[in-house]
C-alpha cells in the first residue's frame, strides 16, 4: 500500500473548497499528516465548515508525531523540514505540496509530488470532478482564498483543463 505525506498548503485549499477527497480517491494508500501539520491547519482563521472537513479527512489519515532537529534558519519551514525529512525517510510514494523549494528538494530525494492544483488537474482528467468544475474552483481558490500562483502556471493549468474532453 502506497504511503502519501501532506502538507498544509494543499489541504487547506482543498477544505476551502469541499475536495479534500481527491487526495483518497487519486491517490489512494495509507495517509500521513505530522503533528505540525495538523496544528497549522486547524487555525482559528478557517472557518467552521473547513474545520469541520479537515477533521472529518484527519480522521482518515494517520497523524504523526515525529519531532526532529532542524536548522533554525532554513530556507524551509519547519514543518515544511520535518514533513520531507519523514517522508524521505518513510520512502513515501506520494508528498502532497505546494512549496516550491519543497517540491523541488521531494524530487531531487526521488519523491512523487503533486500539489492542489495537479490534483484538480488529475481530478478532472480522471473524472472525479469536471474540467468547469476545476476551473472554477482554481478561480474560487484565486479571487477569495489568496491562493498565488504564477499567471503562467495558471494559463498552463487552465489550458490542459481546456483541452480535456
């Protein structure tokens, strides 16, 4: 059974828009959340209805406490650190993230990576949600949820949903 390790970016965009289920669904396997995780996403700015899914996906993954020594100045956070370090060590199949250094380093440890706006993509490439669907909800993410990307990530992002039957 592959082993998938979340980050906090990707879940809590996914909460903010009721897909946090793309996570089970595409990628199946055992999921993992480290303790520091969980405290960063369960904030007091999400609202009731993001709590209340996020506890509802955290009650199907598997929490972690794995407390380690990190640099204090790195260019990750720490948690960003300790979720890698784990992951690595785990030999995790999938780390779910949206940090671009953290991606970056994921690959470079030979990790599979996909973040939130590869899991509309693969979502609607696989029909868990349709193309309008994950457009709009990229959008939603945009206008009222400060997700940043790139304009050229976005234009990448909304041409493959384009071209999707």
């Amino acid at each position: 059974m592959s082993i998938v390790v979340c980050d906090a970016s990707p879940l809590i965009f996914l909460a903010k828009l009721d897909q946090l289920d793309l996570i089970p669904s595409l990628l199946g396997g055992r999921i993992f959340v480290l303790r520091c995780v969980v405290k960063e996403i369960l904030s007091a700015s999400a609202t009731p209805g993001e709590n209340s899914r996020m506890n509802a996906f955290l009650k199907g993954s598997k929490i972690v406490d794995f407390e380690e020594p990190t640099p204090p100045a790195g260019a990750l956070s720490r948690s960003d650190q300790l979720t890698l370090k784990w992951a690595v060590r785990k030999k995790a199949d999938w780390i779910v993230a949206d940090e671009r250094l953290l991606r970056r380093v994921a690959i470079s440890e030979g990790l599979s990576v996909i973040g939130f706006l590869g899991l509309l993509v693969e979502g609607a490439r696989r029909g868990s949600l349709t193309a309008v669907a994950a457009k709009q909800a990229i959008n939603e993410s945009v206008s009222r949820h400060q997700c940043r990307i790139s304009v050229a990530l976005y234009q990448r992002v909304m041409a493959e949903l384009e071209s999707l039957p």
